[in-house]
C-alpha cells in the first residue's frame, strides 16, 4: 500500500522528505521512481500531466495538494468516480490574506508609481487613497475569502463579499446570488476574485462585470487566470473605468513573454505565489486523510462533484 506524488515542479522530493518524517512507515513515492503502480492507493497531485493517472488502477482517492481542484476536473481522463480532497489550511489562508492587504496596501499608496520614477530620477509626489476611503468586495467567500475579508474589516476596510449563498460574517455585509451580483458590484472600489474556478465561473471577470463596477476601480485576481476574460480587462483599463489590477493567476503559466500584460504599466503581475501549501502546515492532514482511509472513516476536506470544488 502506497502514496505516489505526481506533481511537474520540482518540489515532490521535500514533499516526500515532510511525508516521511512526519510518519516513517508510510511508503511515498514520486511518480518519477521506479514503483509497483498497482499497490497505490492515494494520488497526490498538483498540475498532474494529463493521463498519468491512468497508470494507476487501485486508487481509493485523490488529492489536491493545494487549495483548488480545477485542474483535476480539467483531466478527463482522472478517476472522477473516487473522491477528491483538497487542501484546507489556516495557513495557506493567512498568507493568501496577507497577499491581499499588501497589493491593497501598494495600490492605495502608489508604491509602484513611485519605484518607476525612481528608476526614471522623477520626483513626483501624488495624491494617495486611505483605508477609510475605498469599499473591498470579496468575489468568494470560501475558506481564503472568508479570511482575507475578516482581515480587511479587521484592519478597518469597509468590507462585502458575494457568495452563492448567504454568509453570517462579522462586520462583512453578505451578498448571494447572480440576483446581488450587481448590488455588490456597485459597492466594490477594490475587486478581489477568490472565487473556485468551475463552468459557472469561467470569464466571470468579462466587460459585463467590469461595467458593474465604480468608476476607477481596482481588480485584484488572485483565483484563477480562467475567471478573467483579458482583452475585456485590457479594454476597461484603456477606457479608464478601471484604473489598474494585480493578477497572480493567468491563462497559460507561465505568462507567455508575448502576451499583453508584461508591457502594461497599470498591471501588476506576481507569479502565481500569493499562498503556496506549506509541506509542515499542509503534511498533518495529508498523513490523517490516508489513515482515516485505512480505517475507513470518512476523508477530511473532501470535494463536491457537483459544485466542482
Ligand atoms: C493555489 O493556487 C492553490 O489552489 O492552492
């Protein structure tokens, strides 16, 4: 009985290291090593290549070694018939939330404007936003939206967030459903999408939205690159309805060197790392997950087919 790891960066052999030290008897393999493909019983996977999967024919589940599932859902050719976990964990939570407040933080207060004009010699001071001055709306109000709000109202940001339905969260007004979309929409100065990427929310950040939102708006992605339609953000910025974004997350990653967004000043591009599983935060869960497999107790954190995360 076996757990393989199928993941194409270079990380699976310090995830093999945290596995194993945090439980010696339990044989972790990388897909990449020789090993009896038949006796593996757990697939952890994080952008696994399409088909590798279906060299392993005794799999009682699969996990998500991050927070979203997507990618699993885009294989047809992955087991969907066995359950799926994912990861949930406070801190892949906390510094997805810390992420945020900084490219708010940067945004409100120009840092970026000023380090192109030191690079230039210019000296220019501009006018800067306060944290009293802008309404955040959370575009999903799952685990990271849920924390990356309560710490924005904490910090004493006017908060909302939109969800499919409605949430009881202290001092964040709740909006649900495409009915509140547009409510919530008018309200959001900053946008921030957290939302899990599935067919309903494929091109969610498209022209229809971004019409929605106040004049000068802010977008943040920090989801996935397939929430947003790009040609739409690249208008709206020329058209100044909206007056920059940061994204983390896009189409094809890495970024393409010819796509648009390299050159476009009011872009701020981060390589898809605003909150990365940590293997000592992320390992126990992992380790619990296969036990409670073996004892035939139900997995942690598992995924809805049906909603696609
Ligand atoms: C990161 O993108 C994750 O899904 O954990």
């Amino acid at each position: 009985m076996s757990i393989v790891i199928i993941r194409q960066d270079d990380k699976i052999e310090s995830w093999k290291k945290a596995i194993q030290s945090y439980d010696a008897t339990l044989e972790v393999y990388s897909y990449l090593e020789p090993h009896d493909k038949e006796k593996v019983e757990v697939a952890l996977v994080w952008k696994h290549p399409r088909g590798s999967l279906k060299e392993y024919p005794n799999l009682a589940y699969l996990a998500s070694m991050g927070a979203g599932v997507d990618f699993i859902f885009e294989d047809n050719t992955a087991p969907l018939a066995i359950p799926i976990t994912r990861v949930v964990d406070r801190q892949l939570a906390i510094d997805m939330s810390e992420h945020v407040l900084a490219l708010i933080l940067n945004y409100l207060k120009g840092l970026d404007t000023y380090k192109v004009n030191q690079t230039k010699k210019i000296w220019k001071p501009t006018p800067y936003k306060r944290i009293a001055d802008v309404r955040v709306g959370i575009l999903g109000l799952g685990v990271l939206g849920t924390q990356v709000a309560q710490d924005l109202a904490k910090v004493g940001f006017t908060v909302q967030g939109w969800a499919n339905t409605h949430k009881e969260l202290q001092n964040i007004k709740s909006y649900a459903g495409k009915n509140e979309l547009n409510p919530f929409l008018n309200k959001s100065d900053i946008l921030v999408c957290l939302l899990p990427l599935t067919e309903a929310t494929t091109g969610i950040l498209n022209k229809q939205l971004f019409s929605q939102l106040p004049k000068n708006a802010y977008l943040i992605n920090v989801a996935r690159g397939g929430h947003l339609v790009d040609q739409d953000l690249r208008d709206f910025i020329n058209n100044q309805h909206i007056s920059g974004a940061s994204l983390d997350v896009y189409h094809e990653e890495p970024l393409p060197k010819d796509h648009f967004f390299w050159n476009f000043d009011e872009i701020l591009m981060t390589p898809h790392h605003a909150s990365v599983s940590d293997t000592n935060s992320v390992v126990p869960q992992i380790v619990e997950n296969y036990q409670r497999m073996q004892a035939g107790l139900p997995l942690l954190n598992l995924v809805s087919k049906n909603k696609g995360y």
